[in-house]
C-alpha cells in the first residue's frame, strides 16, 4: 500500500497542531509557525508513522509543506512496501 | 525589615479531580481518590500496575489551552501537564493571570523526579522495541526543571525562576525557600509549589521493589497500617508581600509565618523524629508561636508503619503534654501521596480548613495503634479552630520542611 501526499498531510497537521486546511502546496513552513525543533518532531513522527528513517541531511534544507511532503512520500514508497504503513520498523533482536 | 507572606492564590490537581473547590469538597466529604489498578503496559504484555492507586484519569488542559492556544499542551510530560493546570488556577485565583506583576514574579516549584513518563518512552523504544531514536523533545521533557520553564514562558514570569528537589519534602521546601524571597524583598510575587506524575510502569515497579507501598488503602496513624498509596499531581500557591496583596484587594488566604527545616544525617529512608523534630521546632521559632497555641496539624501521614509512628514521637515532643487542644489531619488517605507534590497540596488543603475552622477526616482508619495516639481527626469533617496550620513534609534520605500558617 502506497504512502498518499494526503497520508502524510494528515500526520503533519496532527503533529503541528496547524489546521489541515492551511497545510497548502505553496505555504512556508515558518509562515505556518513551523519551527526547526518542530520540524524535527514532525520527521520523528512521520518515520514512525511510515516506517522510514531519514537523516538530517534530507531534511535540512526544506522551507514549504510540499518540500516536506515530496520527501517523506518518496522516500516510503521507496522503501520496501511490507514495511511500510507500520507503526514502527521491525524489531532487531 | 522584612516583609510579611501572604497566600493570595492557590490551584492544585489530583485523583480527587481537578481545582481546589473539587478537591476541597471531596476532602471534606470524605471521599477517597484511591481506586484499585489493574493495567496492563500496552506494549509489554507482562508488566501490570496491579494495586490500590490514586491516579489522574484525565487531565482538562482547555483553560490552559483557551488561554494560550493547543501548542502549548501538546508536547508536555504529564508532569508539566499538571503543573500547569494547577497553576493557571492559582494565578487564576489571585487575579494575575495577564497581571504585569507577573513579569518580576519568581517561581520555585519542586518535584522529586521529573518527566518519567517521557523516559520511559524513550527507554522503551531503544531498549525493548529495537528502535534507533527517541523523541527529539526527550531531553526538554525530561529535565527536573522542565515545568518550572513551562510555567514561565506561559505566565510571561521574568524573575528568578528554578526547580528543587528534596523527595516527597519537594514543594514543601519549595514553598518555603519562596516565602523566604518574598520576606526578603527579593519579589513581590512568588509561584511556588510542586508537581509529580510517578505512575508510569517503571516508577511503580520501583516503589514496589522498595516495599513500602500499601497493598488495600492508605491508613495513616492507624492500627494495621501497610504503607503508602502512590498519587500523583501538583499543587500551586502565590505567596505574595502582605501589603502588595492588600493594596490590590487581593484575597488572603493565610500569612505564611514559620519556615524551618532541617536534615536528618541519618538514613536514605528510615524516618528520624530527632530530624523531622528539628524541623518542626525551627519552624515555631521562626514563626514565633507558642506550643501551646492550638495549632491544625496537616501530617506527613503516608500510611507507612514507620513514618506515622516516628511522626507521633515528633508531634507528641513538641507539643508537649496537653494535645487535645490540637487536630491532626492526613489527606493522603484522600489523594494518595503526590510524592514532590504531596508538601504543596496538603499545605493548600490546611489552609483551607484553617480558614473555614475545620477539620477534615482521616479516611480508612480501622482503631487505634497506641504508638499513633494523636488527637486524630476521625469520622466526620467536624469544626474546629485552630491559630495556625502546621504542614509537615518529612522526605526519603531524611530532607525536613514544615511550613506554619495563621490566619489574617
């Protein structure tokens, strides 16, 4: 099962307590009030969510909704379709 | 010169409910907040919270969150959670809530751990369901100051501002070091008080493994007493300069006059009346009240067979002789002990009995143990007129606070 843009809006708005309706293709993350260490909870959210990893580095750069969106859609839809759509990654022991 | 305290504002939360009003009701009605646990850990099937309780079930953050928007409670330990409910309604309360007072305030709140919850999580994930992160909120959620920053940044309060931790002695000793500040002239206004929120799995399976945790109810000072029932909570007052307080038409609950503390120097948990006796002695000097003044007694009273015995032993070499002109009353028995928080919410429920000259109920006392034999407040609230309210807080690792209050 694919991860949809709507998927992860919806997480984002749930976890940055920002209407989903604001949540628009061309709005700024810091018009929205979306800090840095806000961000960093919303990636921690959307890889439990999706179960996906990414490193700062993929995220660094992104100022808009849809910056966010394309990398967390990409990315778990990159990753192997089993996993995806879990909680959480598999345990390792 | 020194300035006089006055109690101008107060809030608290526990398994009695939510605000004073509640739980001052149900105290007085005698009604317990200790419910019998059965919870299984939702992702670890085999840990189970298995026992009596007084646990917070839900907690209403939509006053704090009208007055400052649902970012603000989204991200909280439940331990800041607490604290801040409670002292939304303290500052509620006194009339500051926006008050520009409030932006040379000083706050000292207590709590003998903080964030466990948040903890927990984070060791859960790393450690048990083999994942690689744990929130990046992990560290602010957790650090023993957490809810002091919480409180500030929500009140606009610039002035001094920092956490203490002394066990179950926590916002007693919090209360007392902002008394001394407002004495001081250091501020006019100072939030003090204390918040614990210790019923997550761990803490439960760390107080179980310490043995002192009851296994029916907590029954302080009575006969056939088992221990302690774990609560959780916070409790906050305004402590305020008794001219200040006067000269804005400020309800005065109380004037804070005796603070004395002390340390035990002896063991990490045993209970010293030669410590604890200290204390409450320092504390009658510095308020400068005779023993003999009839005085409302809110007890440490955690229900351990130790600590109410060592208690009465304390009580009875201070008061001396002749103890039926005063009342004792222990509402853990009502709200469990709220740990950091249990010196702040029975200081705020003593001062609402000495302000309404009664006496509220011991719940769960099944007779007399002739080495508890204080002039007990049993069976019904009934009346009584005391000069002041002495607050004991007698904490783990033997850390002393006792607070005196007296009418106005």
């Amino acid at each position: 099962m694919s991860v949809t843009r709507d998927n992860v809006l919806d997480v984002i708005a749930q976890e940055s307590l920002v209407e989903r309706s604001a949540l628009t293709s061309d709005a700024t993350l810091e018009s929205l009030g979306i800090q840095s260490l806000d961000i960093i909870s919303i990636v921690f959210a959307l890889e439990d969510k999706f179960g996906i990893v990414l490193e700062q580095s993929e995220f660094e750069g992104v100022t808009t909704v849809d910056q966010l969106v394309d990398i967390i859609v990409n990315k778990a839809n990159a990753t192997d379709t089993a996993s995806a759509g879990q909680a959480a990654p598999a345990a390792k022991t | 010169m020194t300035s006089r305290v006055a109690v101008t504002g107060l809030g608290c939360v526990s398994a009695l409910g939510q605000t004073v009003a509640t739980n001052w009701t149900r105290v007085k009605a005698g009604e317990c907040g200790i419910t019998s646990l059965a919870q299984a850990h939702p992702d670890v099937e085999r840990l189970v919270k298995n026992g009596p309780a007084a646990q917070i079930d839900s907690l209403d953050t939509s006053a704090v969150e009208a007055y400052a928007g649902r970012k603000v409670t989204a991200q909280l330990d439940p331990v800041a959670a607490f604290a801040l409910v409670a002292t939304h309604e303290a500052l509620l309360d006194g009339g500051l809530v926006g008050a520009p007072e409030l932006a040379e305030a000083a706050i000292v709140y207590g709590g003998a751990s903080g964030g466990n919850a948040t903890l927990e999580e984070g060791y859960l994930r790393i450690l048990t369901k083999g994942q690689a992160t744990v929130h990046p909120l992990t560290v602010p959620k957790t650090m023993s100051s957490a809810a002091v920053s919480q409180l500030s940044m929500l009140f606009g309060v610039r002035g001094v501002a920092f956490a203490i931790s002394s066990a179950c002695a926590s916002s007693a000793h919090a209360i007392a070091e902002a008394a001394h500040m407002v004495r001081a002239g250091r501020t006019k206004i100072a939030i003090a008080g204390g918040a614990d929120a210790s019923l997550n799995f761990g803490s439960w399976y760390a107080w179980l493994a310490l043995q002192a945790m009851a296994p029916d109810t907590c029954r302080p000072f009575s006969i056939d007493r088992k221990g302690m029932v774990l609560g959780e909570g916070a409790a906050t007052v305004v402590l305020e300069d008794l001219e200040h307080a006067r000269a804005r038409g400020a309800t005065i609950y109380a004037e804070l006059i005796g603070m004395g503390g002390s340390s035990d120097a002896g063991h990490l948990t045993a209970p010293s009346a030669e410590g604890a006796g200290k204390a409450v002695r320092a504390a009658y000097a510095d308020a400068g009240l005779a023993v003999d003044t009839p005085v409302l007694v809110s007890a440490h009273g955690t229900g351990t067979p130790l600590n109410d015995k060592t208690e009465t032993e304390v009580m009875r070499g201070v008061l001396g002789g002749d103890l039926a002109r005063h009342r004792v009353i222990a509402t853990k028995s009502a709200h469990g002990h709220l740990l950091g928080a249990g010196g702040a919410i029975e200081f705020v429920l003593g001062v609402l009995a000495l302000k309404e000259a009664v006496a509220p109920p011991i719940l769960n006392y099944l007779g007399l143990d002739p080495e508890c034999d204080l002039p007990l407040a049993l069976g019904a609230c009934q009346p009584f007129e005391a000069d002041a309210l002495v607050s004991n807080s007698f904490a783990f690792g033997g850390l002393n606070s006792v607070l005196i209050a007296k009418r106005v």
